[in-house]
C-alpha cells in the first residue's frame, strides 16, 4: 500500500545542533528530528526545504516525509509530540497537495538576524543576538542604524551575490525582494532580507559586511563593487547564533499552511529567538 505524504513545519533553536543535515561528529537536526519520527512509528527520512549550519535557529523549517499506510498527519502531530527534545518542535503537520515538496516548491524565504547597536542585550535574548563590541573588525565603532539600513537596503534586486556566499554554492543570479532593519527595543535591531533563494552564509556576509562598511573598516565603494559585479572583499561572516529562518514561502495553491497559522504558529514557543520583544514596533508587522 502507498505511503501517505506529509509536510512537517518544524522549528528548533540551533545552538547545541551542527547544523540541520545529518553529519558524522555530532547531533544534527534531522537525525533528532527523524529519531523522534522512528520512536512516533515514521521510520522514513525526511526531505528539508534547504539546510541551517552550525548555531543557525529556525521558526519555521519545512520538511516532506512519507506516512505508513493508514497514518495521518493528525495522529503524527500527538505521536510525536512526547518524543522531541525541548529544542526542537512541531507547529503542524498536513498532508500537503500531490504536487507539493519541500524544497523544490519553495518559492523563497525569509531570514532575520538580530544585532544589538546600542545598550546590552537581556540574558533571555543574549544567546541569539550578535553584539558588534565582542568581534574585534568592530570593536569601538559607532554603528548608526540608519546608516545600517542604507547599506542593507543598497543589496535588493537580482544580482550575482558571488561575493557574500561560499564558493560551494552555485553560482547564479539569486533575488533579494528586501532587506530591512527593524528596532525592537532597548537597542536590539533585527535585519530582515527576504529573497527567492541564497547561497551558504548569504545572509551572514551581507549583515556582517553592511556592518564592516558602516563602522568605515570596509569602504562603501568596494561594498557597492561586490555587490555590482561580484568582486571579492574581505568582509566579515556575522556569527550564527543571531541568525533565524523565519519562513520558507510557497505559492498559494502548494502551500500546506494557512495564512493564520503562519500569523500565529500553533505549538510555537513565545520565547527568544521566536518571539518579539514586548512594545516592539514590529509586533503588528509580525
């Protein structure tokens, strides 16, 4: 009897992962998540919509397995749940549309990365947060949030982002719809860039190096000139621990979640790096 297929939307924080793919040398996401899926009576892999790295946290992460026959993605969704570590969570599972996968139906995504540009971070936000006074190429600089969002914003549209991703990943023309800065409070800032797809460390490079040029340790022409034909520069790999998946993003008619859902994930943590801090102005946009 044929399988039954399911999409699994899953969130994690990254900290105590190697990353998301099952590697040798350490506990990955999806060797926890597909143990938690053997011990609930799945004992298929799953197939992701792309990888996180080492430290990287997700609030939505997309996964496609196959069901035994007769087993539904109702009875996965209380299976499961006694089974996952506290780290690593499901908000929904669905049988999804005969067309819908992972991660060739992707149609792009969203990343967020917090960055604390005035004050200290709070204890509960310190784990997930990059702290510009602790990485030495920025150590002493003013970095002004507007000037910050002048140089994220300069990175939108369709370009060869060669210069801000690892020469592993192909090399091709990748979209970037946006890319914004949000205060969230008490200093705390969050860079948003959403895009249709993005190389290895993409979204790390970007923030770092809009950061380097910034604070005047990178100049805004070589910046510009990476951007404009893929020049390479020595620019700065922001750390992983303030880097969040926020949402992976399909076409209406594939999509296995609701717009309600994903306005308010059922089962998802209101804690950091998941939630927003009280009062922030991006609680509504949210």
């Amino acid at each position: 009897m044929k399988r039954t297929p399911s999409a699994l939307w899953i969130w994690y924080r990254g900290t105590d992962y190697l990353g998301f793919q099952r590697q040798p040398g350490g506990l990955t996401v999806q060797e926890a998540l597909e143990g938690s899926l053997r011990k609930a009576g799945v004992p298929y892999p799953i197939m992701p919509a792309g990888r996180t790295d080492r430290g990287v946290h997700a609030r939505m992460q997309v996964a496609s397995v196959r069901l035994p026959p007769f087993y539904t993605s109702e009875m996965l969704t209380e299976r499961i749940a006694p089974h996952l570590p506290p780290d690593l969570g499901l908000c929904v599972a669905r049988r999804p549309d005969p067309g819908f996968h992972a991660q060739w139906s992707a149609a792009g995504k969203e990343y967020r990365y917090r960055i604390q540009l005035g004050g200290t971070p709070t204890e509960a936000w310190r784990p997930f947060v990059m702290e510009p006074s602790t990485e030495p190429r920025l150590e002493g600089s003013v970095l002004r949030p507007e000037r910050v969002a002048e140089l994220l914003a300069l990175a939108v549209g369709q370009r060869d982002f060669y210069a801000f991703h690892e020469h592993s990943s192909l090399r091709k023309p990748r979209t970037l719809e946006s890319s914004t800065l949000h205060e969230l409070g008490n200093g705390l800032f969050e860079a948003r860039l959403r895009g249709d797809g993005f190389g290895r460390y993409q979204v790390r490079y970007l923030v770092g190096s809009a950061l380097l040029t910034a604070a005047g340790a990178l100049s805004e022409e070589h910046y510009r000139s990476a951007l404009d034909s893929g020049t390479t520069i020595p620019g700065l790999k922001a750390p992983a621990k303030g880097l969040l998946l926020w949402e992976v993003r399909y076409a209406p008619e594939l999509d296995p979640f609701t717009p309600e859902e994903r306005a308010r994930p059922p089962g998802l943590p209101q804690v950091p790096p998941f939630c927003l801090p009280v009062g922030s102005d991006s609680e509504a946009a949210a």
